[in-house]
C-alpha cells in the first residue's frame, strides 16, 4: 500500500468521549501547574533507594506475596514522602510505581489535526520501565515497581567513575522499553535530566532533549564495563502522511509493537492520559488481540475490572467507568474484597453505547487476576479490544483522515484567497 492509496473515513458509531477529554486535559495542565521538581527528587530518590537485595541483574519480575484484605482496601497518596514510599511493599509498590509513568490511552476514534498537534513513533516490544541514574548507580524499575536491572552506565552519575560534565548530585530519569533481543533500552520519553525536571515541559521540547543531550553522554555506545547496557532513541515523526507511512513500514532495530501517537503540546501526565495513545494491527505488532494465560486468543472478549466497596466494577480511569456490579452475597461467597481486580468475559449480550457512553454490559466472571498486576483495564482499552473484533480503526483510516484534514485545510485557503 503506497502512501497516496487512501480511502476517505468511514463514521464510525460513537463509543467514547476521548476527543472531548484530549481537550479537557490540554486546559487541565495549562490550569494545574504542580511542582514537579519535588515530584522528579521524589521519584529518583526512591527507585534508587529500594534497591533488591541482590544487586545482580533481575531477568524477571518479583511478585510479592497477595496482599491482605486491609492493605488493598486502604488508597496509597499519590504525592508520598520518599521516606513512606520506601517502606511499601508488594501490591502498595506496584500500585505506587504504577502511577508515575505515563501510560497511554488506545486509539478508539482518530484525533483532530492529527497530522499538525500529533508524532508517532514504532513501539518496541519489551518491558516498560523507569530508568534512574544517581549516586554513582544506575537501575530500572518495571511498572510493578520490581528491580529489571541494577547497572552501572554513562548516564550521568550512573557508575562509580569520574564524571566531570555534571554535579554529583545530578540525577536522571528516563522512560524505556527495554527489548531483550538486542539487550538495549530504547527511549521512549525523558522525565529528568541532570536534576531538571521535564514534567512540566511539552512533549515538543521532552523529545528534542532525548535526541539532543543522551548522545552527549556516550550512553548510545557499545556496553563497556562502566556502561552494561546500550541506550537508543526511538525515531519520531511528524504524524503527516510521510511520517506515518514510515513509522508504519519503515524497517526498525527492534520488533514493532504497535505505534505510539504524542501530542505534541502534552506535558508528561503520570496516569492514563489522552494524550498519549497507542494504535496497533497484525502489521506492526505481534499482539492485537489479548491472549489468555496458554497464549491463545479466547473466543470472547476478556476484561478486568476492579471491585469496588459498594460491589460496583470499574475501570482504572480516573473518573472510573462503571461496567456493572456484583450483589453482595456472591461477593461474600465467592471470597472477594474490594480492591480485587477480577476477570470477565464479555458474553453474547456484548457492550451497548448511548451517545458514546457505555450502557450496559454482558459480563460473566471467571476469576481474580495475576497478583502482580497492579491496576485494571482502563475503559480505552476495553474499547479498542470490542473495536479489533468487530470494526476495526485501520492505518488506512488514519492515514484518510490526514488527507481530510489537508484537503479542508487546502478548501478554506481557496476560499479566503477568492474572498
């Protein structure tokens, strides 16, 4: 499929408001500027500080052991103490170091001026993780808030040698896919550099300091003893038809994952954000659809949701979509608390929208969930999986709405130039 053999956009039904809350969140971060200096302190303080006891490389995650009834149903602040946020363990650390990347929304309806406020890069396959580098160490952290590596690199003050281009109490924060084909940690965002904060700053501005200040470093160089793992910066594109195109079939170092959109206005939001948003098909990733525990494709659509004190089942949007609820004497039977996170197969009924909006939902329980997941599936996932089984948004729908857009754009200057 060459660039220019697209079709125009079909209108799709509406099942979501995720246009609507893009907007909202640009005007909440114009709104509510927090201190985010103290927030990237905090966070680097604490992934060095819960160091594992082994300080050996960890291929896999640690799951640590269920936790109990009092310790899931208490909520975790966000913006704790570094002191507070060392001693949690087990389900309140995954939940913790779950909150502070910034994880995208799926793809369910194109944004507007895709091809003007959007890039879009090829997601790697592997491990998504924090990357910290300070007090002469450096260490990764997975989303559920175990150790991936602990490793000395040319980040600064990432090992125990003589770094003459910044302070000792210099520290950095990089967000990462760490593939493990080519053992690299591919860059995927910049939180922090040197101390600087960049949650404030626009996505813009993150990715021109990624391609900018990491090469200054040498950590895109070879492993050395002072350097274990290699470090690279994923290619990103302007979200016009070219970039697209490229970023779609381009040739990759790494096994694609799918394609990640930015706005490029977004300043870096910890949580689920519309913003940010992940697309993929059986072109550019492996795994479309979700696969069970024996890597098969169920027959119906899975879903995990989070119980709730008054029975209710939500997502892990804030606010959350309520899909349903459970009475409370399956509830008391089956052995379940609040804050279990429980598994649904959507049945024959399927999910019916109104206006956009979720309203009613066939689900049928099977199970809790793997303990080491922190959080439930937020609501733009749960639409892309319906979406992928039934009507899928396809790169011929992105790559239409692009010329759309462009086309529009050409019409209105026609216009203005024959008034």
């Amino acid at each position: 499929m060459a660039p220019h053999e697209v079709r125009r956009p079909f209108k799709r039904p509406a099942i979501s408001d995720q246009q609507k809350r893009r907007e909202l969140s640009l005007l909440r971060q114009a709104q509510n500027r927090r201190d985010a200096q103290h927030h990237a302190r905090c966070l680097a303080s604490t992934v060095v500080s819960l160091q594992a006891p082994n300080p050996e490389p960890i291929s896999e995650p640690e799951i640590a052991d269920e936790p109990s009834v009092e310790s899931e149903s208490q909520s975790i602040p966000r913006d704790i103490d570094v002191r507070q946020a060392s001693k949690l363990k087990g389900y309140e650390a995954r939940r913790w170091f779950a909150r502070q990347l910034m994880l995208p929304e799926w793809m369910i309806d194109v944004p507007d001026r895709l091809s003007h406020d959007w890039y879009v890069l090829a997601r790697p396959t592997g491990k998504r993780c924090f990357v910290v580098s300070s007090d002469g160490t450096t260490v990764s952290r997975l989303r559920n808030g175990s150790v991936l590596h602990h490793f000395p690199s040319a980040l600064p003050n990432g090992a125990r040698t003589r770094d003459i281009s910044g302070s000792a109490q210099s520290y950095c924060i990089l967000d990462c896919i760490f593939h493990e084909l080519d053992q690299t940690y591919y860059v995927i965002d910049m939180v922090c550099w040197r101390g600087y904060s960049l949650y404030d700053c626009t996505a813009e501005f993150r990715f021109f300091w990624v391609n900018s200040k990491l090469a200054e470093t040498g950590a895109c160089d070879p492993p050395s003893p002072y350097h274990r793992y290699r470090f690279s910066v994923v290619p990103i594109y302007n979200c016009d038809q070219n970039g697209l195109y490229t970023a779609y079939t381009g040739a990759a170092p790494y096994v694609k994952d799918g394609l990640l959109f930015y706005n490029r206005h977004a300043h870096y939001q910890t949580g689920n954000t519309p913003l940010t948003l992940v697309w993929k098909d059986e072109n550019c990733s492996q795994y479309v659809i979700d696969t069970d525990s024996k890597g098969q494709v169920p027959s119906q659509q899975q879903v995990v949701l989070e119980l709730q004190d008054d029975g209710n089942l939500t997502t892990s949007d804030d606010p959350p979509v309520v899909f349903g609820s459970l009475d409370g004497d399956f509830i008391q039977k089956s052995g379940l608390c609040s804050g279990n996170l429980l598994r649904f197969a959507v049945s024959d009924g399927g999910l019916s929208f109104v206006d956009g909006k979720l309203e009613r939902a066939d689900l049928h329980y099977l199970g809790k969930v793997n303990r080491a997941r922190a959080f439930a599936d937020s609501y733009s996932k749960v639409m892309f999986q319906h979406s992928v089984r039934h009507s899928p948004l396809s790169i011929d729908d992105l790559l239409a709405s692009i010329t759309s857009t462009n086309d529009q754009e050409k019409e209105a200057c026609d216009v203005e130039m024959a008034g």
